[in-house]
C-alpha cells in the first residue's frame, strides 16, 4: 500500500496481515504513517497504489460506511462525537439501521456494563469526561460485531482496572474470531496483550515481531531506529513555595460535572507534584480552577505570595501560572488555526506577540519556530493547520509553546496522552528540566507510571477531593490504588 501527500510518503510500500483470532500491534513514531494506514483500511482515505484484502475478499472501500458494512470498525484517538448529543444519539449516527432509542439505550446499558465502562445512555457529550468520551467510541464500535477493528490508543484515559477489562473483552473477541488491529505507545501493554506486531518507521515496514520476546526498551528501539535516551531526573532541588491552594471549592460547573471540595496544595521551586485520579473526577474542574477559567473567591489562590484567587486567565497568565489543558485539539489549539496563530491563544501577554492591540505576526511566527526546532515538532512549518499534525506532535508543540514561556508554575493534564515512546520521553524531559531551572511543575495524569517516574510527591483527586500529598519514592501501586479510590486522610494499609 502506498499513499502520498504534497511534500509527504506518508505510507510507502507497506505490506502486512492480520489474522482472524488475532490482536495485532501496529508500533511506530507519530508521524511514522500508522494512522494514514488504518484511515486506508477504514475507507477514510483512498491509497494511490496497492490492494487490501478481507475475508479473502478485494477491500476496496470508497468510505466508512462501505468499510462498516464489510465489517469493519474503528476507535479513533481524538473523539468523533457531536457534544449536544446524548451518549444514545452518537451511537445510533454509527449505525446504518439504529433500533428504537428504549431498545438501543438497553443494548448500550448492557454492553457497557459487561465491559467494565458503565455509561448512562441519556448523558449529552458534552458532561462527559475524556475518559467517558471514549468509552463511548469503544461501545459504537463494538455494538457493530465487527470482522476486524481497529483501535487507535483506546486505553489513553483509562485506569488500569478499567483497561485490564477491556483486553479481557478484546481477547474474548480474538478467541471468537475477530481480528483487532492495535495502536498504542503503551509498549508495556503491548508487549503483555498482542500476539503481533508490525513497526512502521517514516512510513515503511521496518520490522514485524512478537512483542511478547522483546523488551519495551528493545521494541521503543525498533520504533526510532536507536536507543532511547534516558530520563534526567538529576540537579533539582525544592525551594521556596511558589503556588499555595487554600480550601479551593467551587460547585460543579454542569449537571454532571465535580465540585472542588477544599482542595489545598502547595508547590515549591524545582518540584513536580503528580496528581492522579480515576477520569471524571475533577481533573479538568482542577486546572480550570488553577488557569482561571473557574473563577475562585479571593484568597483561594496564591502566587509567590500574589493572590489570584478572583483573577482569569491572562492575569494567571501574565504573572507565570500557566497551563495546558487534556484536550489538545479543541481546547489547547483551535484546529483550523495554524501553529502561528496558535500561538497567539496563550504566549500573547509573555512573548510580546500582540502590541498596542496588535498582532505581531512576524514575532508570532519566530517563536512558533521556535518551538518547532526547540521540541522536534514534526511539521513542514509554522503556517501549517493543528489539525494537520499527528497526536504526539501536536503535543510537543502545545506543551514547547507553555514551556518555552518560562512558566513560574505550570500545570499541565495528561502531558502524554496517546504519544509515542520518544515523544513521551521528551516531554517529560522538557518537564524535568523545567523544574530543574527553578519552576514548579503540576502534572494531572491517569498514567501512573508517568507519575510516578516525573512526580516528587504524589496526591490522589476523588470526587473533587484531593488527598494529602506522600513522597513517591517507595509508593507502592496497592497504595495508590486505595488512595484513587478515596483513602483520604487516613494511613494507607501496607498490602
């Protein structure tokens, strides 16, 4: 198979299978062509050269629902879901016949009850968390009794309960017959649940193997043609508190969103405070709480000794807490934007790229350079649309754009959601070194062992409660577990 785009071999020569009753790992960098590859597949995408076969039968498909009616199905990383629709009304534009809406909301109920990812069918979107939002991309699919499905980083924002029970259902799947093509840069969860993998490296076919015979070191290898660069985590040291939370609450800002109940924290120079928590329970209320998008009474919040407690966002901006929300594409950047004028969304007021009440497009563009060179961003330049670029990409970009702001704090939410091994690694290096020159650095992530490999202290958030901090060095996974689940206050049973 082959595909080219202006400047761009986005796939060249690829050949690979996968077999009925198998789950198939399909590795690679961003940007290496997984994605163009599976749109191929999925009919999203016409190839220029070769042929696709399925069932032993030509698969030629001329769009999704052609690719659906053949059997095929497909859980995309960014979501795919109108937000005014109920969680039922999404589903139901996914299939060619939907029943009626009692049947169809009892068939979800059911199905996502047996999966471990429990949905009320008459949610709207919009209330809903990441996590939840993806639990419905994974239902539409699997509602369809697929021949092969595809998932691109499906387990992202799930906990590891929940993902252990979706590859549960996965390998019931395979042991019935379904193929499942699966992307993820989770190398761990690959190496424990595929029966193969195929690694595409700047959009060719550079290995097959079976992961399960290799490291995650080796497999990140194969991946970027090299050995992968280890975390720094030398040279920090904790100064003097620069960010105090005292008693944060505020209701929640829907019917189905997380009040903030008293949480208080506090961060210091050169530190890096993990907080992790189950989706849905007030990740985003907390950085919106922090970046000023959720105004806070007075006294709330506190900035070097500065309150900013009823300040919005370009104040907390102007005086150096900066964050960088979970979702990339939509709230972190406009996608239709370019990565120039992405960055005018949040380095105007430090950068100086608006004076006098204008843009300084010439400034704008130097410092979207600028972080394309500084964090690798994988791009043919700075008038190139967000939308335009991979997953880890777009990350790096949005993550450089706050970094190379020299926050006073930041704040960041899934930092690495659906990024590849090196693209993670350098991120979390640039994290690390920015609390390394004297910044204090918040990361909110589902992924413990992100948290635990950045974080110096470690707080669970449960229902919008957030518990006392602990140091990680010697936090154990059954420790955490009990504090995720609501152990606050209280010492935590060693197991």
């Amino acid at each position: 198979m082959g595909k080219s785009y202006p400047g761009v071999r986005a796939n060249d020569d690829v050949s690979f299978d996968v077999a009925a009753g198998e789950i198939h790992a399909l590795l690679g960098e961003n940007g290496a062509g997984k994605s163009t590859l599976v749109k191929m597949i999925y009919g999203l995408v016409r190839p220029d050269e070769g042929a696709m076969t399925l069932a032993g039968q030509p698969h030629q498909p001329a769009d999704p629902r052609e690719a659906r009616s053949q059997g095929v199905a497909m859980v995309f990383q960014h979501f795919s879901l109108f937000d005014a629709l109920t969680v039922a009304e999404n589903i139901a534009l996914g299939m060619e016949n939907p029943p009626a809406r009692r049947e169809l909301a009892a068939r979800i109920a059911k199905v996502s009850q047996e999966f471990g990812l429990p949905l009320n069918p008459a949610r709207r979107i919009v209330t809903l968390s990441a996590g939840e939002r993806q639990r419905v991309e994974i239902i539409r699919c699997l509602l369809q009794n697929p021949r092969l499905l595809i998932m691109d980083e499906p387990t992202s924002v799930l906990t590891p309960q929940e993902a252990e029970l979706l590859f549960a259902t996965l390998r019931k799947l395979a042991d019935q017959g379904t193929a499942i093509l699966y992307i993820s840069h989770k190398l761990e969860e690959i190496r424990a649940h595929c029966d193969r993998a195929t690694i595409l490296r700047h959009g060719k076919v550079v290995d097959s193997c079976d992961p399960r015979a290799h490291s995650a070191r080796e497999l990140a290898a194969m991946m970027v043609g090299g050995e992968m660069r280890l975390i720094d985590r030398t040279g920090r040291q904790a100064g003097d508190v620069l960010l105090e939370v005292r008693g944060l609450s505020l209701p929640a800002p829907n019917a189905e969103g997380t009040a903030l109940k008293n949480v208080s924290l506090s961060l210091r120079a050169g530190e890096i405070l993990g907080i992790g928590g189950v989706a849905g329970n007030g990740q985003e209320e907390l950085l919106a709480a922090l970046s000023g998008e959720m105004r806070s009474a007075p006294g709330m919040v506190a900035l070097q000794g500065r309150d900013l407690g009823g300040s919005g966002p370009v104040h907390r901006r102007k005086a150096g807490l900066l964050t960088a929300p979970e979702d990339r594409l939509g709230h972190a950047a406009v996608p239709d934007f370019s990565l120039t004028e992405n960055t005018l969304l949040t380095a105007g007021p430090r950068k100086g790229l608006v004076k006098n009440g204008l843009i300084d497009r010439a400034a704008a563009k130097n410092f979207a350079e600028a972080v394309i060179k500084g964090f690798d961003v994988r791009t043919p330049g700075p008038g190139t649309a967000a939308r335009a670029l991979s997953g880890g990409n777009l990350q790096k970009f949005v993550i450089g754009r706050e970094v190379m702001q020299n926050p006073v704090v930041l704040v960041v939410n899934q930092p690495t959601w659906g990024v590849d091994a090196g693209a993670a690694a350098s991120v979390r290096q640039s994290l690390l070194d920015l609390a390394r020159s004297g910044a204090g650095v918040i990361v909110i992530s589902q992924d413990l062992d992100e948290l635990l490999e950045l974080s110096d202290r470690f707080c669970a958030l449960n229902e919008g409660r957030l518990s006392d901090p602990r140091p990680t060095e010697g936090l154990s996974l059954d420790e955490i577990g009990l504090m995720l689940g609501g152990a606050h206050g209280m010492e935590v049973a060693h197991i």
